[in-house]
C-alpha cells in the first residue's frame, strides 16, 4: 500500500445494544472482518460527533467463519445519540436551529463518551485513504471534519442505492428524500473515487447525474456484493414449521411488494389449489399483520407466520427448510436474501428487475413484479413438483463455485482503493 488505509465502522459505534446482524451494518462487518484476513496494516476508525474528531478502534475480529458481530471495545451506553444531526435547510431559522439543536446533540455526545469511559486514541487521516460503506447520513456527519484536515484525505464511499431518488420530482418530496439527496450530493462531491454495490447502482447514478440531480461523480467502480451466507453461533431459539414453507427475509408493504406474495397465494386459493405457509422473518411489522386482516385475505391468514428477528443460526434453518425464498420487492441495490438463500442452495423466486438477474443469474426464477398470477405458477410448481424442485436444487448446489464470498468483496475494495 503506497497510502494508508483506514476503514470506517463509525455505522458500527452509532448501533443500539439491540443491533442484529442484518442490512447495511453487516456489509460493514463482513467487509471489514475479510480486509482484517487480507491486508493487516488496514486501520479502523469510528467518529465522535461529540468530539467531532475521529478515534482508532481495535475490534476483536472473530477467528472462524461463523457469522458475529465484531466486537470494538466501546460499551453500548458510550455510543452517541441515534439521530440525524447534519440537516440541509437553507433558511436563516434552519440553520440556527440546527446549530442550536447540533450543539446539544453533541454536549450529550461528550457526556455519554466520558460516563463510559471510553479512551481511545485520536486517528490522524491527514493524506491517508479513508473507506467508508455505512449509511450516507452517518457518514455526511464527518464531512466537515474531514475537509478540515492536510493533506486532504482520499475519501472513498461505498453507495448501496438510489432508491430513495425514485420518484423525485414526481411528487413533493418528503423530508427523508431530501436529506438522502443531500446527503449522497455532498458524498460524491467529496468523494476521491465512488463504490457501489450493484452495476445497476452504478447505472442509477449515472442516470441521476445525467438528469442534474446528482452532481459530477468521479470515478464509479461497482463492488458485487456477496452470496455467502455465514452459519451463527447462536444457540437455536425458534420451532422451524413442520409444515412446507416459503420464505421472505425483510419484506414489507410497497416497495418490498410482500402484498404481491399474499395475492399469489390468494390466486392459488381461487384456483382450488393447496398453498404452503408463508413464512416472513426480519423486523416486525405491525402494518402487515394490518393489511392481512383485509377480509380478502381471510383464506390465506392462518398460513402467513410471523418470526420476528431471528438470529443468525435461526435465519440458517430458516432458508434451509425452505421450499423457497421469495424476494418480490420493485427495486433493491442488491438483494442480500437471494444470495444467502442460493448460498445455502434454496432456490429464490424473483421479482424480475435488473438487480436481481446480478444476483442470481439463470439460477433465479422470474415473475413480474406486478403479477401475483405469475408468482403463484411458480409456487405451485416448486410446491407440487418434487422432480423440478430437486433437479433445481442440485443445479445450485453444482453452480455454488460461481457465487461470490465476502473475501471476493473485500479483494474487490481493497484493489479498488489502492489503485
């Protein structure tokens, strides 16, 4: 390495005491763990908004391949308040509120950092390499302190989408949409080079920049994420259905499309067919248990089961035992769960949108994202037919050399950055 590395796991330090191995802050972890494997003089990094400076961390990287969260050394209670602190607002009365509001933030910052005693000892980034692949409203927040420092730091930012983009312009966008612009404008204006998770990422930015919505980007290079789905530590806590199940991992309602899997299985209903359960693991969602007690769903209610939050060795058996993962949603920057779920050789039905044939290639099966009609001949055949769903599941077990593991990511990003 001509330059030194740091690494950010600042998306780490902001993350509760209930933080679950899932989303964005996993990529962080698999990430790091793998550059820890490939490259030791990599250093990492976290930011205090209080001290609005940044620290060295030593995390306690775990030796085998079972998935865990990295451990840093700072206790849960020291970490800062969890919430957005960098506002974009252009009028006199915003920005002294934000200033006001930012200050107080960091006074509780400070107070927290010294309750828990934490002592770490400050990294100096001047005219080093700074990666950062955590959320962009948690790192626009160092910007600032960032710019401040000589030599200037090559600043590197992995993009993970531009979904919420979407519909800008389309409709008065909401204050979310806004700070996500504005956050990723100020990214990429700063940025030395740009990661993404996805060529079609890639393709969105370049499409939003096109438009001037996005501002010049430098160099863009897409960093396919990662098929490999880790085994956890955890003892098992969940009864896996003894029933015939298909799986959906954090899909929701709109733009995760779960409600176009609940009108498959209606539309099998109708047809006088049998149905597996519904199995919908992650976060929990009241608004879908909602839109469930809709009295069209009635037929299908008592198959839909709920698992909120499973860890790490329950989500194994989870796509393990099931007929097949169901990704629907309409827009994804990757799509984490097909990949874990080909990983482990369950066969994934698709919504079928650019992604996630990245994804999953001919090892995927496709339905429009809008037809129910199309999903439930897939269910019924993958259900029914014992031949079809086998010779499928041997064609993955056969291809899993093709799927990519966190160590290919992490070489990805490490040659990226070096160049």
């Amino acid at each position: 390495m001509t330059q030194q590395i740091f690494f950010d796991l600042t998306e780490l330090f902001t993350a509760s005491s209930k933080f679950r191995y899932y989303g964005i802050a996993r990529v962080v972890q698999e990430i790091a763990l793998e550059l820890h494997r490939i490259e030791s003089d990599i250093r990492y990094v976290i930011y205090s908004p209080g001290h609005k400076r940044f620290f060295e961390v030593f995390p306690s990287f775990p030796e085998n391949d079972a998935a865990a969260n990295l451990v840093l050394g700072i206790e849960g209670h020291g970490s800062p308040i969890r919430i957005r602190q960098t506002y974009h607002s252009k009028n006199l009365p915003g920005m002294l509120l934000e200033r006001i509001f930012s200050k107080f933030c960091q006074l509780i910052d400070l107070y927290r950092w010294r309750k828990a005693k934490i002592a770490l000892p400050e990294a100096d980034l001047s005219g080093a390499v700074l990666v950062a692949t955590g959320r962009p409203k948690i790192i626009v927040e160092y910007l600032d302190a960032l710019n401040q420092l000589q030599p200037a730091v090559r600043f590197m930012p992995l993009l993970h989408d531009m979904i919420p983009l979407t519909d800008y312009g389309k409709t008065r966008p909401r204050g979310f949409t806004v700070n996500f612009l504005y956050d990723n404008q100020k990214l990429i204006s700063r940025a030395a080079l740009v990661l993404c998770n996805s060529k079609f990422t890639k393709s969105e930015i370049e499409r939003y920049e096109s438009t001037g919505l996005l501002p010049k980007t430098p160099p863009i290079i897409p960093i396919q994420l990662a098929h490999q789905c880790r085994r956890g530590e955890e003892i098992a806590e969940l009864l896996i259905p003894a029933e015939p199940y298909v799986l959906c991992v954090g899909s929701t309602i709109g733009r995760k499309n779960v409600e176009c899997v609940f009108d498959a299985l209606l539309e099998l209903v109708k047809s006088g067919k049998p149905i597996p359960h519904l199995v919908l693991a992650g976060v929990y969602r009241g608004r879908i248990k909602k839109y469930l007690e809709r009295d069209v769903y009635s037929s299908i209610r008592d198959h839909v089961l709920f698992f909120p939050n499973p860890n790490q060795t329950d989500l194994v058996r989870l796509y393990e035992n099931a007929l097949a993962l169901i990704l629907p949603s309409r827009l994804e920057g990757w799509g984490l769960p097909v990949g874990e779920a080909l990983w482990l050789g369950t066969p994934a039905l698709c919504a079928d949108i650019p992604v996630l044939h990245e994804v999953a290639s001919d090892l995927g099966k496709y339905f429009p994202p809008s037809d129910p009609l199309a999903l439930s001949v897939h269910i019924d055949q993958i259900f029914t037919d014992v031949v079809f769903s086998k010779a499928l599941r041997e064609k993955i077990t056969q291809e899993k050399r093709s799927l990519r593991t966190w160590r290919d990511v992490a070489q990805d990003v490490l040659k990226a950055v070096s160049t």
